[in-house]
C-alpha cells in the first residue's frame, strides 16, 4: 500500500504484517525537484533508488513479491538415488 505522509514524501507498508512488525515498511519515497522519486528501501529489495513517480514503486515492489510466489519450492529427496548394479 502507498500512504503519502507529505506532500512529497510516500511510505510503502505491507500488509501482511502488522504494523508493530518491522517488515510492515518497505521504502520510503521522497519527491525530488526534477520529477523523479528516490526510494531508501528497507528491506533487501534488489530494485533501483529512482523511479518516475511513487505508483510506479508500488508496482515494482508489487511485480517483485509476485514474482517471488511463482514458483514452488523444489523438493528435495529424503535419500540420495542409489547406484544401478
């Protein structure tokens, strides 16, 4: 979710967790002069600090968890295969 705390100043919480929980902020968002947003990001997201607006952020950071769902985690055997003979 974005939710503008200033004019120019945007926080990115998740839902997912509560809002006690360190993991509710994603990123801070800060307007600049020449119409990019720079983004300090505090989680470990590995996506650019500029952006041309604060949607497209949100839609960043949306595409990334998206992304980190699509796939299911590979299983792996409980013994190793065995030797044909």
């Amino acid at each position: 979710m974005l939710h503008r705390i200033t004019p120019s100043e945007w926080v990115i919480n998740d839902l997912r967790y509560p809002q006690n929980d360190p993991r509710h902020v994603v990123a801070c968002v800060y307007e600049l002069a020449d119409t990019e947003v720079e983004v300090t990001w505090l989680r470990d997201l590995p996506l650019a600090i500029r952006y041309g607006t604060a949607f497209e952020v949100l839609e960043e950071v949306e595409r990334m968890q998206g992304a980190s769902r699509a796939t299911r985690p590979i299983a792996i055997p409980s013994r190793p295969p065995q030797l044909a003979t």
